[in-house]
C-alpha cells in the first residue's frame, strides 16, 4: 500500500476556494481504481493549513492518480491559492499484525 500525505496553505482571502476544491478533488479520487482512502481535514493548529491523508493500492494506482488530468489541474490551481508552497510526502507501507 502507498500512503500519500499532504498539505496546502491557504491565504485568507483563497480559504473558502481551496477547501472547495480540496472537497471536489478528494471525492473525485475516491471514486478512482485503487483508491483505498482520500481524506483532507482543516489543521486545528492553523485553520487555513488543510492536510490531506490517502491510501493507495500500489504505485501504479497512484501514478494513474497523478496522471488524470483533473488531478494535475488541481494541483495547478491550489498553486495560485496557496500562502506557501504545497507539500507531499509518499510512502510505501505495510501493514503490521497487532503487537
């Protein structure tokens, strides 16, 4: 499984946009192949910093992902929205039994 986490600042005055968009893009990514989870949820230390936490299938799951066009344009549009750059972190996971 891949595990993707991410954030985005927002300005004040781009907040309401961002959380639109972040909306529409994790209910899109949930309905795509080898989409496990897709969440993004407001920071409580910081309520313009939306953090986003998705599990994938694979790697190939998650480079379609990346590959559809929507996903590149919203990518594109939180760039203009943001108070400062994004952040995205991938990791490869696996799941362990119960200690």
């Amino acid at each position: 499984m891949i595990v993707v986490t991410g954030s985005v600042t927002a300005r004040a005055d781009s907040f309401d946009e961002v959380r639109k968009l972040s909306l529409e893009h994790v209910r899109r990514s949930r309905t795509e192949p080898g989409c496990i989870s897709h969440a993004v949820q407001i920071d409580c230390e910081n309520p313009l910093r939306l953090v986003f936490f998705e599990q994938w299938a694979d790697r190939a799951a998650l480079l379609a992902h990346f590959a559809v066009p929507a996903s590149r344009d919203f990518v594109r549009s939180l760039q203009s929205l943001a108070a400062a750059a994004t952040t995205i972190e991938l990791y490869d996971a696996t799941r362990l039994e119960k200690l």
